[in-house]
C-alpha cells in the first residue's frame, strides 16, 4: 500500500546497491522506496513485509538497520510502472550495464506523454549513461529539446562497496544484505529538472566530472592495484584485506594512489584540496582492508578487457599523472603486474579464460597490437602514452 504522506522514488533494480544505497539513502530522507524488479522472490518478499534488513560491517562491528517503508512492482508489468512514475518526480536505476538500454526503454514508453519533470538517477557503473540514456529516450519518441525540458539524466560518483552475499544467507533470505558503514550518494547538481531532494546523504556537486574521474582513478585504480599488485606479490592471497597485509604491496598501493590524488588536484584546482584527496586515500585504503566485506582478488580484478581499456581506471590514471607529468612508475607496476600472472580462480576454482587470454596475449603479440587490441587505443594518434606502455610491455616480454 502506498504510504501517502511521504514522496516517493522508483527504483528500478532491487539488487545490491538499490537495497544496500539507493533505497536506505532516500527512506533516511523521509521518502518511500518502491521497487521494480524482475526477481519472483524479491518482489514476493518485499510484498509480503514491506521491509528488509541491511547490515552495516566493520572489522570489529555490525549494525543492523530495518529499511522501511517499501513496497515492489513487477518491472515488466507496464501499466504498473506508469502509473507509479505518475506519483513521483524522481526515479533511479540500479541495474548493471546490460540490463539498462530495456529498463530505460521501459521508462521511456511511461512518460513519452508527461509533461512535469522526472529526474532519473542512474546509479550505474557505466561511462556515458546519461548519453545512452538520452539516444534511447530519442528513439522511444521523446526528442532531445523535449528532453532538455523535462527529463533529468543524473550521473552519480558510487562509491559504495557491497560484499558478494553467501548463498546460504541469501537463501535463507532474498532481502538481507551486508554493506560498508558507506552512504554519501554524489550527484549531479546541473542534471536535475526538478526539485533537487534535500536529504542527509545525497551530495549535488558542480560539475560531475572531477567527481566521476575522482571515483575511477583513486577509488577503483586503487582498489585494482590491490588486487593486481597483491596477486602478484602474494598469489594464494583470496582477499583484498590480504593482499594489503604485505608491506610491498600496501606501500605501491598508497603511492599509486597518492600520485592519482595529485594529478587530480592538478586537473581541477578548483574543486579539490590535497588535504581532502589525501584524506580521502587514506580512509579509502581502511576501508578496503574491511576484512568482513570479503572482497576477493578474482572480483576486484576480474575483466582485464574493460580495465586496462584505455578510458578506464589503470591506463586512464597513468594517462592523467603523465599528463601531469607526474611520476608514473607505480602506475606502470599496476598496469604490468596485472598482466604479469595468471588471474586468480574465481569461486568455481578456474581462472577465467578470457582474462587468462589477455594474460597471455601481453606475451605472444607485438605491444603495438596488444594496444590496439585490448587497451583500444592507437598507437600512432597518443605517442606518448603509448611510448610508456610498449616499453612497460616489452620489460614484461624480457626485452629492454
């Protein structure tokens, strides 16, 4: 049953950061929660108890919060999704990059015929979603200047970590989850059409940009260079809390880290203090070593293809502290140490092929290829970067 005196958000996507962020960020403001998801015992579960249990961990603490009111509808029913959008002025998604291009479609075909604003949220960890968002709005008939009207695409900064869920909890309950003590949701303050929602945890910034880049060259370079520096100085390490245990791995770590921190302070001294960028490693380096996240080496490393991509977060950090003309050997020993041994098995016991393939491939082709074929960049255009990387790659082949 709706709650009818507070506002409410659509969130489309009840899994891991709509429970554990999304939702627990705006019923903390005073607004109602109503889930679209596709999952049966998801939607039966949130039906029946209007409700759930999220669980804050620490090392040494666990805090239980009930996350209430909310209330769920079938993502795929259409008339249902309509009519709650009718209700609100702001709706998120959560739903992983493959999933989007049809949720969004989804919203699309709701409010091809709205006139007031609605604000969408993409709580993705996806490069250009408001730009993907916009082209599948302008297919669904709802054209660029109608857009610029009435339809807010929010990017956001997610810096929320959420453990994997063992099986037998989620089994025993479809609802619970576990999360870091971690609920600052940045926004993107120039996006919004309407109201912008003055509650505890949500941070409008102007602009995104330094904020995103802040998010993808310290916070997930540096969780990566956990995972791939650690792999290599400690191969049996299954979790990232071990691999900061050894000294070599967390003094390369926090070097790389801090060197991100200056280029971006370099990139935009407007926005940020090293005070702040500094202050930010460090609690983002204890917060990795949160042993009861259980964040493993195979999933913080895992798809070497989309992280040694040239705008993502290894070869994208190096490129900004070359920019800077900053030191960039920590940079290299993340990009090289993740090409250096084979990934580590994931939760079946195998290494993943594709990424072993990457492995593999840093050895059998030429660097110019390797360039080309896995970091997507092209040599000739982006000499200079391209110049630290082969001689990174031929150091890694055994030739000078």
């Amino acid at each position: 049953m709706k709650n009818k005196n507070k506002p409410q958000i659509i969130i489309f996507g009840a899994g891991n950061i709509g429970r554990s962020f999304i939702a627990p960020v705006f019923t903390n403001g005073g607004y109602e929660a109503v889930f679209a998801d596709v999952s049966p015992a998801v939607l039966d579960a949130l039906k029946e108890r209007s409700s759930y249990t999220l669980v804050e961990i620490t090392d040494n603490n666990k805090t239980e919060h009930e996350i209430q009111p909310v209330r769920a509808i079938h993502a795929g029913d259409l008339t249902a999704v309509a009519e709650e959008l009718e209700k609100t002025e702001i709706c998120a998604t959560s739903v992983g990059a493959g999933a989007l291009p049809a949720v969004l479609k989804t919203i699309a075909q709701a409010v091809k015929n709205r006139k007031r604003p609605l604000d969408i949220i993409l709580a993705e960890n996806l490069k250009g979603a408001s730009a993907l968002a916009k082209s599948i709005f302008e297919e669904a008939g709802i054209p660029a200047e109608e857009q610029k009207k009435r339809i807010g695409f929010i990017e956001t900064s997610i810096g929320k970590m959420v453990p994997i869920m063992p099986d037998d909890l989620k089994d025993s309950d479809p609802l619970l989850c576990y999360a870091e003590p971690y609920n600052t949701l940045i926004v993107d303050k120039d996006a919004f059409k309407g109201r912008i929602p003055e509650i505890p945890d949500l941070m409008p910034v102007s602009p995104i940009a330094p904020w995103v880049a802040r998010k993808l060259y310290i916070h997930n370079f540096g969780h990566a260079a956990a995972a791939y520096t650690g792999h290599v100085h400690n191969p049996d390490a299954v979790y990232i809390w071990e691999t900061l245990e050894n000294n070599k791995t967390s003094a390369l770590v926090e070097k790389a880290m801090k060197i991100s921190a200056e280029a971006l302070l370099k990139e935009y001294p407007e926005i940020f203090s090293r005070e702040d960028l500094f202050s930010h490693v460090e609690d983002l380096i204890s917060r990795f070593r949160n042993r009861a996240l259980g964040d493993t080496v195979y999933r913080v490393g895992r798809d070497l293809k989309r992280k040694l991509n040239r705008f993502d977060r290894v070869v994208g950090a190096l490129e900004l502290a070359n920019k800077h003309n900053l030191d960039t050997g920590a940079h290299l020993e993340v990009f090289t140490s993740a090409l250096q041994i084979l990934p580590p098995p994931g939760p079946d016991g195998k290494t993943d092929p594709q990424d072993a393939e990457v492995v593999q491939a840093a050895r059998k082709i030429n660097p110019e290829d390797f360039l080309k074929d896995i970091v997507r960049m092209d040599p000739v255009s982006e000499p200079r970067l391209a110049a630290l990387l082969i001689k990174a790659l031929n150091k890694l082949r055994g030739k000078s």
